[in-house]
C-alpha cells in the first residue's frame, strides 16, 4: 500500500508518476556510478593502449547519456513533486515549509 504526504497530494497520477520518475532516475544514476567505479577499478593497472581500458572509454562515454538524462529527470521530478506539495514555484522559496 502507498502511503506518505507524496500519495496524498492531488493530482495523484502526477504526484506517482514523478516520484516513479525520481526514484528510477536516482537509481539509475547510482547504480551506473557504482558500476563505473567497479570498472575502474579492474582496469585501473593497465596501461592506455590496452583494449579493456578502450572498452571502460566507450562504456563511461555511453553511460554519459544515460547518467544526464538521469539528473534532468531526477531534476524535472523533484521540482514537480516540490511544486505539487508546496502548492506553487514562488512557496519553494518564499514560504518556511519551502525552504
């Protein structure tokens, strides 16, 4: 079941949808960082011209993509669901609860 302030502020397709959004985005974004991290790590002995640190260049030039879409969509969500909870962009900033 589907509690907490986010499920019960209106609309609530919306509100679901971008913390949906968020969450898949965040875990996304750590997952292919943690990945990344253990990739380096591997190939971190070896040198330049080796062939597993030109595959580890084209996976960290390929998860960039994905690591950008990622922030924006953590970005554009959280925004949505700060103005759906607030109530509008001026109370994120001008209201206690806002900030």
């Amino acid at each position: 079941m589907l509690v907490g302030h986010t499920q019960t502020t209106p609309p609530a397709w919306l509100m679901l949808t971008a913390d949906l959004g968020h969450l898949v985005a965040a875990s996304v974004w750590v997952g292919g960082v943690f990945g990344l991290v253990g990739e380096v790590r591997r190939v971190r002995p070896a040198p330049p011209s080796d062939p597993a640190v030109r595959a580890l260049a084209r996976t960290v030039s390929r998860f960039s993509g994905f690591a950008l879409g990622s922030v924006v969509l953590v970005a554009a969500s959280g925004l949505t669901m700060g103005v759906l909870i607030v109530g509008s962009p001026d109370a994120l900033a001008g209201t206690a609860y806002g900030r």
